[in-house]
C-alpha cells in the first residue's frame, strides 16, 4: 500500500507515520527526517537546508525530489512505503508522480486536519530546534501558501481522505485505519 501523509507542522504525520508502517510492515519515508540527517552529517544538502529549515521555509524541490528519488528506489519499497511530509508544493507532487511506476500508484493521501492555535503549544512542548513561535509561524504560512493547493489537487484525484487530528493519538490512528481498511 502507497501511502501520503498530509498535513501543516505538527498535526502528527510523522506520530501516525511510525504507526501505520508498523503495522503494515512498510517503509517511513519521511524527509524532515532525511533533511535533519542531512543537517547533522553537514553535507552539501545538509548545508543548503539547514538555514531554510531554521526559517520555517521550505527547501527546493529540487532537492527534495532528488532525497525522494534515491530512496524509493530502495527494494524496501517495492511493497508499498508511507510518505511522511512530501509531498508539500504542487511542483513536488507532479515530480513524484514521474517517479512512480505504474505499480507504485498512491492509494490514499491521508490530510489530518488540526486547528492552529492548538497546535502552537504542542509543538512548543515538543522543542525541536524548528518549533520556536517564529519559525512555527512561519512554517504555518509557508503550509498554507504552498501546500495546500495540494488539497484540491489530491481531491480530483479522488484519493484524499481527511482525518481529525484534534482527537488522542490512538483515536487518530482508529480512524486512519477505518479508512485504509486495517
Ligand atoms: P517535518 O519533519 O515534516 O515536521 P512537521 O510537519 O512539524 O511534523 P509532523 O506533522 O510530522 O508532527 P509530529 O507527528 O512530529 O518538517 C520539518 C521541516 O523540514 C519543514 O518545515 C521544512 O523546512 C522541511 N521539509 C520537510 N519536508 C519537506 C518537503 N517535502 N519539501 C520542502 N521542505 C521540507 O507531531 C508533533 C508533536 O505533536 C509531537 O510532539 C507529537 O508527539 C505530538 N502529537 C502528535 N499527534 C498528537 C495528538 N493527536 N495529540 C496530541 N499531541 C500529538
């Protein structure tokens, strides 16, 4: 099963990422994940994020496709993989479709839907480096100039499924697993 978490900072992509590919024993392909790897190695891509992320902005899509592109091309993935985080603009989504291959087809974007102001705290309670009030600011505007057009995109698509995140943990995870039928 291929699968697209989708959602602004902190709604818990990453919080039901960990639990669906458990249970269905596929790759977290998340790339806040990669791009913070990246950071702390100080390679190329590392160095050209690390500012970017620190600013609550989005790094290119060029890079993004490339990390995106040499990981799912892993054997890992041949039985499907959760996208955690990407894609974010719609450049990014039209970049992953030519990287798919017939049988690799996106079954379900899964969008977890949270109110903002709620979310301010958790991430703050949380202390990444990135989840200060002005970085978590700006990370909310970039979301919704940039990655919510992806909404509609998905939706005509007919593979948009959207999920309450204002709800505990396990009950977001009750709901995400009615819709992918677990
Ligand atoms: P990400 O790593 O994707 O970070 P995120 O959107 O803040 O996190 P997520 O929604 O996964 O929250 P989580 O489950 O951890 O991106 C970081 C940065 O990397 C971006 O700003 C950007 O600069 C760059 N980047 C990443 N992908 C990119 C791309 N494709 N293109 C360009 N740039 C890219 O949950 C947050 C907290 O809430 C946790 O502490 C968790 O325990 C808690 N929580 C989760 N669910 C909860 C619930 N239901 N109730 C209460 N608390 C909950």
């Amino acid at each position: 099963m291929n699968i697209i978490l989708f959602g602004p900072p902190g709604s818990g992509k990453g919080t039901q990422a960990v639990n669906i590919c458990e249970n269905l024993s596929i790759p977290h392909l998340s790339t806040g994940d990669m791009l913070r790897e990246a950071v702390a190695s100080g390679s190329d891509i590392g160095k050209k994020a690390k500012e970017i992320m620190e600013d609550g902005g989005l790094v290119s899509d060029e890079i993004v496709l490339s990390i995106v592109k040499e990981r799912i091309a892993f054997k890992d993935c041949s039985n499907g993989f959760v996208l955690d985080g990407f894609p974010r603009t719609i450049n990014q989504a039209t970049g992953l479709d030519s990287l798919l291959d017939v049988s690799q087809k996106i079954e379900y974007v899964l969008r977890i839907k949270v109110d903002e102001e709620d979310i301010l705290k958790r991430l703050i309670e949380r202390g990444r480096s990135d989840d200060n009030p002005v970085t978590i600011k700006n990370r909310f505007k970039t979301y919704n100039s940039q990655t919510q057009p992806l909404i509609p995109f998905y939706e005509n698509r007919k593979i948009l499924f959207t999920i309450n995140g204002m709800q505990e943990i396990e009950k977001v995870f009750e709901d995400i697993k009615k819709v992918i039928g677990l």
